[in-house]
C-alpha cells in the first residue's frame, strides 16, 4: 500500500501541470558540436556559432534527445548503456537549481545532505555515499565541474552560474576519466564563451530578504578566433534558525561568485578553454535544534525489548538546566530557536577558488584532450560545537580552525577509432596532488568541568541535592558527605577508594577554557592512474564494452599538538592505576574510567605537545567494467553491465582519539590508529531504454557488494571510521552486543554492505510545450549479518551494534519524483506563460550511521513551484516561485548532542542499561518563495 501512496503522489504531481526535465538542448546545436568536437568533454558546451545565453528555440523537453559526455564521447542519452540522468539548464532553472542540491528533486536516485557546515556536503547515489563532513574521506560520489574533480562533494553547494546541464552517474566509476568512485559521480557542465556578443542579468527577491542578483556577459575578442564569457553571482539571505540568547539568526546567505572563460580556437582542430572562478562566502552555519531530550529506562529488568520514558526527567537536562541552560526547541524542533553560547559566533568564510586549462586537438586518426587544473579551498569552522547555551565545547574565532586543500590536477586522454569504426576506443592518464590540512583550536568551554563533574554525580545517585553545580566536583555538603559515608547509615561509596575518586571528579570539575591552542593535522596524498575504455561494435545491433583502470595512491600523515590542557595527565597518573588493578571492582573503574574520558578527550592534553604522530602508506588497485549492449530496434536499448570501483584509504582527520581509550598519553606511533582500509565495490546491472518522439522509458536493475565499506559515526564525543566488512564465520551475535571487544573474526572477510534494486524513468511529451517526467527509485541498502570493523577482522565499534542486517543510514527504500511543465503562447503576442510543478516522495529511514531511532526520518514530500511569464523570444520574464511549497518540516541529520548524556532507547531494550543522551538535528529548509526578474539579450 505504501508504494502505491508513492506512485500516487507522483500522478497528483504531474496532474497540476508539466516538467522541465532537461527541457532544453544543452547547447543550440548538439550535434553540429557532437560532430565537430569528438574530444567529448567540451562537446556539448561549446557553441557552434550560437550565443549560449540566446532564447532556446522550441524543443519537445525529451530528455533523451540530450547530447552528453558521460563516457567522454557525445553522445545521446538514449543511446548510452550506463545508468545516467542528464538535468538540462531549464530543468535546473525551473526547480530554482543554484546548487547541486535542488537537483535531487529530479534525480529519485541523489541525496544530498550538509550538516556542521554548508561548505561540506554528502552526496548519496543508490543509498551510498560518505557519511558526514569529516576531511579524511573522499566521496564516494565524485563531483567534476567542467572536467575538474572536486576534492569534496561541498564544492558542488556552491553557486554556479549558468549551467548547461549536470549529468548524475549511477554506479562505480573510473574507466573513463581522471578519478574513481565507488558510487557514482556528478558532473556539472557550465556554459561557454560564444562568438557572438549576448548576455543575461537576473534579480530575485524572496522571503527571509532573500537578494539574488546573478548576470553573465559573453561575446567574440577576435573573430571566430577567441571569445570570452564572464559570469557573476551575488546572493544574501536571512537565517533560518532563531538564537534567542544571542538574539540573531542562523544558517543565513553571504555570497558572492564570479567566473571568466576564454574560448581560443586557432584553427579548426584546435580548441583551447581556460576557466578562472572564485567563491567566497561568509555565512553562519550550522545551527541545530534539540530534537529529543527524554531519559529512557528499563522498566523491567531482565526482560529486554522494552522502554519506558523516566518520569523523573533526564538527569543530563536536569544538570544543564541548574548550570543555566535552556532548551527552546524541545518539544517543537521546527519552531527553529536554538541557543548558543552568548558570544560564540559561528565563522564559516568559506573561499574556494583556481583555474584550469582544457585543450582538444584533432590529430586525424584520433582526438587528443588535455585537462589542467589548481585548486584551493578553505573553510573556517569557528563556533559552538555543543549547539547550546551551555559553554560546554567550542572552536574561538581566531583563524586556528579550519580545512584547507590544495590540489593540482592533470588528466590526459586519446580516443579514436579503428576499423571502419568498428572499434571505438579511449586511453588515458591522470595524476593529482592534494596537500590537506586542517588546523583545529577545540576547547573546552568555560561550564564544561562543571558540567563534566554534574554528569558523573548523576551517574552515581541522581538525587538533586547531592549536586552543587558551581562547588568542586559539583558535590554539595550533603553530597560529599554522602559519598564519603560520613552520613549515619551510610558507607564511602567506593570503599577505601572514595577519596582517590572523589579527588578525581574535583579535578574533573576544575577543566575550563582548555584545550588545543592550534593543532594541525596534514594528509598529503599523491595519486596516479592509467585508464582505457573501449567500445568494439560486432554489429550494427551489438556492442561490447571493456575498460580497466590501474589506481596508485600514497598519503602522509603527520600532526602537531599544542593543547593545554594541564589536568588529563594528573587524572591518568592518579586514576589510570586502578583500571590496571585486579583489585579494583568493575564498576568503580567504569566510573575511574568515565571521569578521565570526560577529562582527555579527544586528545586533550597538554602532554601530547611534544608528541609528532606520523604515518603513510601507499596502495594500488586494478579495477574496470564489462558492458553488452544491444539495439533491437532503433528506439529500443539492451544492456548488462559488470563493474568493479575503488576509494583509497585514508586517515580519520575528524575528532577522533589516537588509541582506543584515554588512559594513557598517545605515542607518535599511535597514529597508525586513525588510518583506515580502501573501500571496493563489485557492482552488475542490467537495463533497457526505450526512446520515442512522444515517450522515452528506462529501467535499470542494479546489485552492488562493498567490501571494506568506509564508515563515519561520531559517537557524542568523537568520531569513528571503520571498515564495514562481514565475517563468513558466524559472531553468533557478537556484533550487536554491548563490548568492542568482542566479535573479531578469525575466518575471511567478505563485503559487508549490499545495495540493490531497481530504478524507473518515464517521460511523455503528447506537445512541444507540455512535458512530464517521472522517476522511481526502489533502493535496498543493507548491511549484512556477522559484521566487522576492518578486512583483518576488527571487532565492530559497540556504538554500532544496530547495524548487523539493517538499512544504511540516509537509505530510503522508495523515492518517487515527477516534474511537469507547460508553456503555452499566449494568443499570437509572442509572449509564452510559464507552469511548472515538481516533487519528490521519499519513505521513511535513519538519518544517523549508527541507526538510533531517535534519529529516524519519517517519510516525506517536497514540492516547488514556478509560475510565469516570458516575451517574446524569452528575451525577458517574470516568475513567481516556491521551494518546499507545502512547507514540509524534515530534518537532514540528527545526531547526539557533543558531551550531553549516553545511551540510546535502543541500548536500553537491548542491555537494559539507562540512556540519557541529548539528541539534536540540522533540519531540513523551510518554505521559501519569491519573485524572479531575468533579461536576455
């Protein structure tokens, strides 16, 4: 019943109007470019005479009639055998595309999420991709912007100008350019130069004083010679969360782009584009509301399966509360207040900015392409990393945190025929260096060793009157006193180690504005690869296809620590003792353990200053595809397909301890703990396309086995990356229990992630003015059974012990989306109307890695709107437009509150322990609306 809900909800959205899914040619003359550029990836932008800026002319809104470059050769959409969705620039204007972002509503298969800050993004293909924003890890889904890889998917969030399509490939990558993916790549094509002289200019003005005000100029140098294109864009808006203690907003707008061309074609078979652009925002991100702030506990001990709701309140609350906090949005999350430390500002400056130099010559036989390109990007990440009023942990805004890469590119290739064109074939290199780093100035806020020493008093005896939360050790005269079994009828509370612990928490209460000062973490990685890909044609009808890739990737890590915090190394001189001690109960050296975490981590001290960690490895990988295709008829498209992807290995650069606990200071070996193992990925699929004037439909069938999956869960306090395999031995449940120390594998490990499924594309296009598309995308991404957290059989993390046999985290299950569009004349004026609709249905699933249910999504519908009216020619028009028309509240990631609390209800049904962990989000964008005035000239 509930896929017929889904189907159903595309039908109403293609019944109040038509879509513009790609609705116009990529360029004016497809073919004319398809014909005279055979390198494939300037084909389709450049213009064979026309200004790119002019009116389209009148076209059916087929999708499949879209000339891409997705196999590095132009060709139709219709006629590739792979699993592509092209997203023409009508299409992106429509749906109100200036990102990557909006591009899911037409793309069931694409999610795309951002969460501590907009600058670093998620992109997910089929249920897959990189979990979070932590530097270390490359995308699973690769984005290319005019033939360039982007170090991060966060670089495709930026604006970006006039686009002439983006391209969205499903599945593993790499035989066909520079680098390789597990999941699939986004390549985004921009307009180019024309030779004759045309431009645009819009403005928009929406709620939340949103101002957009973008423009584009283009025209010949020298005839037919060189021309140029520059292009700009400017954009501000209002914030969508409310900080009531700091009394300003959040998640606001502050940017501006701009972007120069040179076309330069000295002859008829050399073309030569250089591309300079440069972003720079300056933006408050990311707020976060609270999103449950409820005690579970086992109501019957003894019986798992159950919880129930602590009547008498969360005691982490309870303890924040009595310091001064306030939590505006518990209760109603989507009321959006939040509360942030009065003055600590969020700094997110984000620049991203370089350039690149393509260069297709025709050398007769074959068609030579050349891609250079420099990069750099840095973002700061100053800002309260608790998301509360509370000064429990925060990044000072005094340029010490940020991300910064620098990556030069190279990327050759030559492709041809031979034959008689029998024989269609691509070979090619590619070399990168990339130098991260990223400087972090954490600290412990001015309330956190007041809160630190409040959380384990509660932890001991929840009692408000045992607390005084500003004395030391957060312990009241009757508290202490208690604890000391100084109170008639009562005992020391550890024995004759009371007094050891409660010196433990006193230091514990006494950590305040500590913390690193500016530690720096460097990964300098060197990438090479050869690729080939060729396409043999048996016959008129069958086709075969064969491409192998050879990857070799080498990475060095090393990091300076200056932290100050002076108190981790008397608690581990002191305390780390007795967790040594057979003498010493299990409990009290859980609680021995708890305050010295609470104390050091995250590597927090200021022993760790004259440490130098440093590590590097280097790795190859062999990986290709394996393509049948078939035409049985003109209009009709059969494949299979086998392919096999790659993602290297790489350092955990997110927060993240350097051993296993904290009990001790770390040695500069000890950096061979943050590294984790490359990910790979057999993947098949089988698919047919069928393409008409009037309907085009495809339908594809994937499978797809990741072994040594790259996983990324912060855990409330640090960040964790393992590799996601799965044991041929059975655990017999030792991966959902409540120990990290259980469930090594001692047999093989195989892949530990599946990813299956079917996809369906649907157009009609009954008139040149009235188009609908429609997609659906059913998704089963899972993790199998008998897990482990490394291919040598690490046991799983126990924070991950729901995942055995469950969905991946921001894995629907059903997405449907439909677009519709209609642009009728309006009587004989010249003059054309404008309506447009699109949606996107997606069912429920868990926004978390490590699947709690408080971070679960309930499925959702999102729709945006467009209403207009254009002159003549389109030389101008005026639009009134809406996103998230219904004004859907739904949240991107939920995640546990940093330091507040431990425990999920699902801990407690498994192991009857209490869970009193703080959970917040960063929510999905409200309704937003607006007015649009473009000129085209």
């Amino acid at each position: 019943m509930r896929m017929i809900a889904y189907l159903l909800s595309a039908a109403a959205t293609t019944a109040l109007v038509t879509p513009a899914f790609a609705q116009d040619v990529p360029t004016t003359q497809p073919e004319a470019q398809a014909a005279t550029t055979t390198s494939g990836t300037a084909a389709g932008s450049v213009d064979a005479g026309q200004a790119p800026v002019a009116a389209p002319q009148a076209y059916s809104g087929n999708a499949s009639d879209i000339v891409i470059t997705a196999t590095r050769r132009s060709e139709r959409l219709s006629n590739v055998p792979i699993a592509v969705s092209a997203v023409g620039s009508a299409a992106l204007e429509n749906t109100g595309a200036n990102d990557i972002r909006q591009a899911t509503q037409l793309v069931p298969s694409l999610l795309i999420s951002s969460t501590g800050s907009e600058a670093n993004a998620s992109a997910r293909v089929r249920g897959i991709g990189t979990v979070g924003d932590n530097p270390g890890l490359e995308s699973s889904v690769a984005v290319f912007i005019d033939g360039v890889y982007r170090s991060r998917t966060g670089s495709g969030l930026n604006d970006l100008g006039e686009v002439d399509r983006i391209e969205v490939l499903r599945g593993p990558q790499g035989t066909l350019s520079g680098r390789n993916a597990t999941a699939g790549s986004i390549n985004i094509l921009t307009k180019l130069p024309s030779y004759n002289f045309g431009g645009y200019a819009e403005a928009t003005y929406g709620n939340y004083n949103n101002v957009r005000i973008a423009g584009g100029l283009t025209g010949p140098i020298i005839k037919d010679k060189l021309a140029f294109r520059l292009d700009g864009v400017f954009g501000k808006r209002d914030g969508f969360y409310y900080d009531v203690i700091n009394k300003t907003d959040y998640n606001d707008r502050n940017r501006y782009f701009v972007r120069g061309q040179l076309l330069f074609e000295p002859s008829a078979d050399v073309t030569v584009r250089l591309i300079g652009d440069y972003t720079h925002r300056d933006e408050k991100c990311c707020g976060a509301v609270y999103l449950n702030t409820q005690e579970k506990i086992d109501p019957t001990p003894g019986v798992p399966g159950d919880f129930a709701i602590n009547p008498a309140g969360n005691r982490i609350v309870q303890v924040m509360q009595s310091l001064g906090a306030v939590f505006p949005s518990a209760g109603d999350p989507y009321n959006r207040r939040i509360a942030n430390t009065l003055g600590r500002a969020y700094s997110n400056v984000t620049t991203d900015y370089g350039g690149s130099g393509q260069i297709d010559v025709n050398l007769g036989g074959a068609s030579l392409t050349s891609i250079t390109a420099y990069r750099e990007y840095k973002s700061g990440g100053a800002g309260d990393i608790d998301y509360g009023n509370l000064d429990i942990g925060y990044r000072p805004d005094d340029g010490n945190s940020y991300r910064q890469f620098h990556t030069f590119s190279q990327e050759v290739r030559l492709n041809g025929s031979l034959f008689n064109d029998k024989l269609d074939w691509l070979v090619g290199g590619y070399y990168s260096k990339e130098d991260l780093v990223v400087a972090d100035n954490l600290k412990f806020g001015k309330d956190y060793g007041a809160f630190a020493a409040c959380r384990i008093v509660a932890t001991i005896n929840p009692a408000a009157a045992l607390r005084a939360p500003r004395a030391a050790g957060c312990l009241s005269p009757t508290g202490r006193a208690v604890l000391s079994g100084l109170v008639p009828g009562t005992q020391p509370a550890f024995g004759t180690l009371t007094g050891t612990v409660l010196a433990g928490i006193d230091r514990l209460s006494t950590v305040s504005d500590v913390g690193d000062t500016r530690s720096t973490y460097y990964q300098d990685s060197e990438n090479y690869a050869f690729f080939t890909h060729n396409i043999f044609k048996l016959t008129d009808k069958l086709s075969i296809t064969g491409g192998l890739r050879y990857t070799h990737e080498a990475k060095d890590f090393h990091a300076d620590f200056n932290n100050n915090n002076t108190v981790c190394p008397v608690q581990q001189a002191n305390l780390s003792p007795l967790l040594a001690s057979a003498a010493v109960p299990a409990a009290v050296k859980t609680l021995v353990g708890g305050i010295v975490t609470l104390t050091c981590t995250g590597n927090s001290t200021s022993a760790l200053t004259a440490v130098k960690p440093s590590n590097s490895f280097k790795e190859g990988e062999f990986t290709g595809t394996g393509v049948i295709s078939y035409k049985p008829r003109t209009d009709t498209l059969l494949y299979a397909s086998y392919s096999r992807g790659y993602k290297a290995g790489g350092y955990n650069l997110d927060r993240s301890d350097l051993t296993a606990n904290v009990f001790s200071t770390p040695t500069a070996a000890d950096a061979a703990n943050l590294r984790f193992d490359p990910e790979t990925v057999n993947a098949y699929e089988v698919g047919l396309k069928f393409t008409s004037k009037d309907f085009t439909f495809n339908v594809a069938g994937f499978r797809q086995e990741f072994k040594n999956f790259q996983l990324n869960t912060f855990n409330g306090t640090n960040f964790i990356v393992q590799n996601i395999s799965t044991c041929d031995t059975n655990l017999n449940g030792a991966d959902r229990d409540a120990s990290s120390a259980t469930g090594a594998c001692t047999g093989k490990t195989k892949y530990g992630v599946v990813s299956q499924g079917f996809e369906l594309e649907a157009g009609l296009f009954p008139a040149p003015n009235y188009s609908v598309n429609l997609g659906y995308t059913y998704t089963n991404t899972r993790f199998r059974n008998n897990l482990v957290g490394s291919e040598t059989g690490q046991p799983l993390d126990a924070a991950l012990f729901l995942l055995s046999g469950s969905n991946l985290s921001n894995a629907p299950k059903h997405t449907v989306t439909a677009s519709t569009a209609w642009t009728p004349d309006i009587g004989s004026s010249g003059l054309t109307a404008l309506f447009y609709v699109d949606g996107r249905m997606t069912s429920d699933y868990n926004t978390g890695s490590d699947l709690f249910p408080e971070k679960a999504q309930d499925g959702f519908f999102l729709m945006n709107a467009r209403v207009g009216i254009r002159g003549p020619q389109q030389k101008w028009a005026l639009e009134v437009w809406a996103q998230n028309l219904l004004d859907t509240n739904y949240q991107q990631v939920a995640f546990s509150a940093p330091f507040q609390g431990a425990g999920s209800q699902a801990q407690t049904q498994a192991f009857g322990s209490t869970a009193n962990q703080i959970f917040s989000s960063y929510l999905g964008e409200p309704r937003t609306y607006g007015l649009t005035l473009r000129s085209r000239f």
